[in-house]
C-alpha cells in the first residue's frame, strides 16, 4: 500500500453499495466507506455525477477520499487519481473541470479513450515539482503568446517594442487566420515602440475588446478561426490555435518547430515571418523558465535554416543580379 497524495497502490475494488453516494461536496463529506471486512482501499461509485466511470476512492488508513475515474484502455480496464476531495478546496467542481479537460485531449468522438490519462497524470505531476525545484513557472506556448501580447513585443537585443507594422506582420502566425486580429489597432509612439489598440469589429459585429484577457476569452483556442476570405478558403491556423500551443515553452525542440514551419508554413517569406515570431516569444518566455534555461530551439542554426526557397516573383530574376561600371556612370551623369 502506499500513502502518497494520488492514493495509488493496492485496493479492494469492490464497492460501499449499503450507501449512495451522491455528487454533492455535502454527501461526499459526510460519506465514509465501510471496511467492516477489511478491506484496504474501497472504490464506491457516485451517483449522478454525470461523468463515465467516476467513483470516490478511501484508504483505511488514512481516510482520505480521491476521486478516481475508471477507463478502458488497449484492451484493459486501469483507473487515474483526479485529485484528493478536501472541502472548500477541491470539490466536485474541480473534479468536474478536471475530467471534462482531460477527456476532451484523451477521447475520440466516439468517447473511447486513445491515450492514457493515468500517464498524462503522472507526467504533469513530475514536471510541477521539477518547477518548484528550479524555479519555473510550467508556462505552455499559448500562455506564453498571451504574455508576448501584452507586453506588445519587446525588442529582442534593445529597449522598447518593435513597430507596429512588425507587431502586425508577427500577430498573423501567432494569434491570427482568426477574429481576433479584427479587433487589433496598430500604432508607434513618438519613439517609434510599437502598440496595440481594440475596436469594434463591424464585419464580425462583435464589441470592443476591454484588454487582451477579454479578447481571447471572446476567441478562445479554435474559436473564431476565419474560413474563408472574399471566397477564398483559408487553411492556415495560428500557433495558438495548434496543438502545439498546449506544449510548455520549455518543452519545444528544434524538431517539434521545424516540423511545424513544414507542414503550415508555404513560402520562404511565410517561413521566415514565423521563425521570426518563434524567436521574439521565446525571447519574452525566458523570465518563466527558471534559472536552467534550455537551450534556444529557434535560432536558423538549432532549425537548420541554410538557404530559404527561390522566389518565384515575376522579378525575383532580378535579385542577383547587379549594374556594370558604365551602366552606374550613366545612372550618375543623370
């Protein structure tokens, strides 16, 4: 048996069927299982909670109730911790949220289970107390891209931000193909720092954003994605839209972005705009990564990035080439 906080160890799997119990922080905390038998752990099955396979699990020994969800996977029946029930700190509203998230990222449509959350479980766990231990703050790509809005982009190497026409050309890959960019003004101070305004969409007919939590709480992840564009469709999605956003900064790697400008970014000039964006967020996201800080996985040398595509401009002939000594002494006498 083990007394650790996910209560995962040996167990009874039979269940308290003298009472029912319901899905109420009331019952639950008033509810205790019955080891009249002797049983070390008993998992007894809440009632109306609305959630495939929930149950209340308690210990013997210490008495502590986990809420616990059994699933079915690769062929065998397992169970995953959700969290440790303690009134007015987690209850079943947490326990709501908790399953709900995970079965959206774990279940097919047809609500059978494609990855184990037990693992996923396990995983979050290790790396909340690898970040109590180096000091990080566990920031995905999407909270990180957030954080980068707010701070309206800041320079790289120098103080201040960059133009707003830079911050333009960095929001389309970042947060746009999206709604939200309709709300976005562009503007530079009398230094030439780069800002951000809101205004009303009058095409989407959508109010005036209040700060940057209000706009993406309005368009949140996969929300408000533009199809289709003067009856164009529109296939391209921003990073924060992708599954990668739900990554931790820390956890990109040269690869996991380089595979990501193949399979959305078309054009050398698509491309470069997006390594470009790649390194302004991971410039802003260093403060969250604690004091051993991986190395920068969008640098053009960790990518790989040599050479971009030829363009294929009608004057991208012209590109390479240069004026002869007589043609410049005309150009001069002119």
């Amino acid at each position: 048996m083990t007394t650790s906080k996910l209560g995962t160890g040996l167990e009874n799997s039979s269940t308290n069927k003298s009472t029912e119990l319901r899905f109420t922080d009331y019952s639950i905390n008033k509810f205790q299982s019955d080891f009249s038998l002797g049983q070390i752990t008993i998992k007894t099955k809440i009632e109306n909670s609305g959630l495939k396979g929930l149950k209340l699990s308690q210990s013997n020994v210490t008495k502590r109730k986990y809420f616990v969800q059994n699933f079915w996977f690769n062929n065998k029946s397992d169970y995953w911790t959700v969290g440790e029930f303690r009134l007015g700190v987690y209850g079943i509203n947490e326990c709501r949220n908790e399953v709900n998230e995970i079965m959206k990222s774990h279940c097919n449509s047809e609500g059978l289970w494609t990855r184990n959350p037990k693992i996923t479980k396990r995983h979050k766990n290790e790396r909340v107390k690898k970040a109590e231990i180096l000091n990080r703050q566990m920031k995905t790509v999407r909270e990180c891209i957030v954080e980068l809005c707010k701070a309206n982009f800041p320079k790289i190497r120098k103080e201040g931000t960059v133009t707003g026409q830079t911050i333009r050309k960095f929001c389309l890959p970042l947060i746009g193909y999206n709604k939200r960019t309709q709300h976005l003004v562009y503007d530079d101070d009398e230094f030439g720092n780069g800002f951000i305004t809101f205004k009303a969409s009058h095409k989407f007919n959508t109010n005036k954003p209040e700060s940057w939590d209000d706009l993406f709480s309005k368009f949140p992840p996969g929300h408000g994605c533009i199809k289709k564009i003067n009856g164009r469709e529109v296939k391209d999605r921003s990073l924060y839209d992708s599954d990668i956003s739900k990554m931790l900064i820390e956890e990109l790697t040269p690869a996991i972005v380089r595979n990501y400008l193949e399979t959305t970014s078309k054009g050398w000039a698509t491309k470069r705009t997006m390594i470009d964006a790649f390194q302004i967020l991971w410039s802003n996201s260093k403060k969250y990564m604690g004091d051993d800080k991986p190395l920068n996985p969008t640098t053009r040398e960790a990518l790989e990035v040599k050479n971009f595509e030829v363009s294929k401009g009608k004057n991208s002939e012209y590109n390479r080439r240069k004026f002869q000594p007589e043609a410049l002494e005309r150009i001069r006498a002119n």
